[in-house]
C-alpha cells in the first residue's frame, strides 16, 4: 500500500449535474448513444463460467463509460498527470452482492478516518491499471490476486488536486479469501459492503462543499460516512448495474462530515517497509 492520501474528496466521479445537482448519466442529443472516443475501446473481459449476468452487464457499461460519465474534471492537455488505480471488487455475499471498501486511520495525516477503495499510485513495474490496483489491495488487505477476476477498466479520471489520473478497476471475487487492515497505522477497518445498503434511499443523502460549490452522492454505511471520489463511484456503480432506487429528495450535509468507524478485530500483518504516495482527490 502506499502511504499517501487515497484519491476519495470532493472534484472525485462525478457526472454533469443534473436536476438539483445530483451527478447523472448524460444522454447524447436526441437520445441517441453517447459519441465514444479511441480512449474508450477498453473491452469487458470476456465472461468466466462463474461470473453472474448482473456483473457482465455492469462491466460493459464500465467499459464504454466516458470521462464525462464519471467526472466533472479534465485532465490538462499537459498530459503529466500521474497515473493511479482503484480495485472495486465485487462478491457474492451473505446478502447478495457486496463490495469491498476500507476506512483509512483516523490518525493519519491526510484524509484521516475516510472511507476509500483499495488503491494507490503505479509503480515503475505495474504493467496496466488492473496490475496497480491489484498490488495495492494485496499490500492493503492481503487480497490474494488468485481469488479475483478483474473483468473491467473504466476511463481515467482526473484528480486536480493532487494530478492524479485515477483509473478504476471492476474485479469478481469468484473465490473467498480472507482480508484485514495489514498496517493498522494506515487502514483501520475492512469491509465488505452489500450493494442492498448502499442502495437503500435510506442510506443515501447529498454532500455539499461549501469553498467550492461541489454537490454530489454520499452514503452512510458500515458506520463510514462515503463521499467524493468513493460516493461517486458508488453511485455510478449503482446506476451502471441497474441497482439504483429513488432517492431524491435526500438529506443535505456539508463537507467533510466524517462518521467515524469503528475498527473492527482483524489480524495484522507487518507494515511494508517503504511506500510510494496514493492519490489524491479532494478538493483541499
């Protein structure tokens, strides 16, 4: 893992804004199919005997998905910016799908107690997005890259702040395998959260950012307060997988507004010696 700031704040995923400010899908004119750039030929994996018609459905939808889909920010014509990734990992769950999430330590410098996706800057060495995001979850939780099937890639997204290009990765968890905080310094809780709870209107509510204006999804859940970069995907995870109810009207809260969780009695492992800085994406 590295130890930097995890690319979960408020410039995060986040479509153009429609009625009342809520991120959502932008249709072409005249209903037509959005226009799709040469960036944007990123096929779905092809489907493995294990994989659920639900997850092939949202992995296609990831993989046409545009910047603007998912983000209000433009990436410079610098072209500079440096390359991350994020591991959404999906499951079968006691409750029907889930995902994983961590809540980084409350003590940490940056972004303390936020609620964020497995991920991190690319090393020298990661030979594609999906190989960054699967070698930050296993120095995060000890996520064994044998127990997962990345299936998709979305668009790179533009983290001003910090000029990250943040890709996302969608990835099956076809084989259990255990996970915990592998350097408490750093991640405080694990968990797998149920695409039911995050759905839920109940759970969902609008997060405001009074310096910059910034309107989009947040959710509680699993005592975590998910907003910005995070609650964004989430949304668009949602909507792209047909699990989005009406939510709307919904409560109103100014950023940040952490709920702190409490960390859960996970095994440890040895912190890794030396990190790299993760990305950045809030709007401070």
């Amino acid at each position: 893992m590295n130890t930097g700031p995890h690319p979960d704040r408020s410039e995060t995923p986040r479509p153009a804004p429609g009625p009342r400010g809520v991120p959502t899908a932008r249709p072409a004119a005249g209903g037509a199919a959005p226009e799709r750039s040469v960036e944007l030929g990123r096929p779905a994996v092809p489907a493995g005997p294990d994989q659920p018609g639900w997850l092939t459905d949202l992995a296609e939808a990831l993989s046409a998905a545009r910047p603007d889909d998912l983000s209000r920010a433009r990436a410079p014509a610098a072209g500079d910016a440096r390359p991350a990734a994020v591991l959404m990992v999906l499951a079968d769950g006691p409750n029907g799908a889930d995902i994983l999430l961590i809540q980084r330590a409350p003590d940490l410098r940056s972004h303390g107690g936020q609620p964020a996706f497995p991920g991190g800057a690319t090393d020298p060495t990661d030979v594609s997005p999906a190989a960054t995001a699967l070698r930050e979850a296993h120095e995060e939780v000890g996520l064994d890259p044998e127990c997962v099937r990345v299936v998709a890639t979305g668009p790179a997204l533009y983290l001003p702040p910090s000029h990250f290009l943040v890709t996302p990765v969608l990835a099956w968890w076809h084989t259990p395998c255990p996970v915990a905080a592998m350097d408490p310094n750093e991640t405080s809780s694990v968990a797998r959260v149920p695409v039911a709870t995050l759905a839920d209107p109940a759970n969902r509510l609008l997060v405001h950012h009074a310096r910059t204006g910034y309107l989009g999804p947040a959710f509680r859940a699993h005592d975590m307060f998910i907003w910005g970069f995070t609650g964004g995907l989430l949304d668009a995870l949602l909507r792209m997988g047909g699990w989005e109810r009406p939510w709307l009207p919904a409560e109103q809260v100014e950023a940040p507004a952490p709920v702190m969780s409490v960390p859960t009695a996970v095994p440890t492992a040895v912190p890794t010696a030396s990190r790299a800085p993760e990305p950045t994406g809030d709007s401070e």
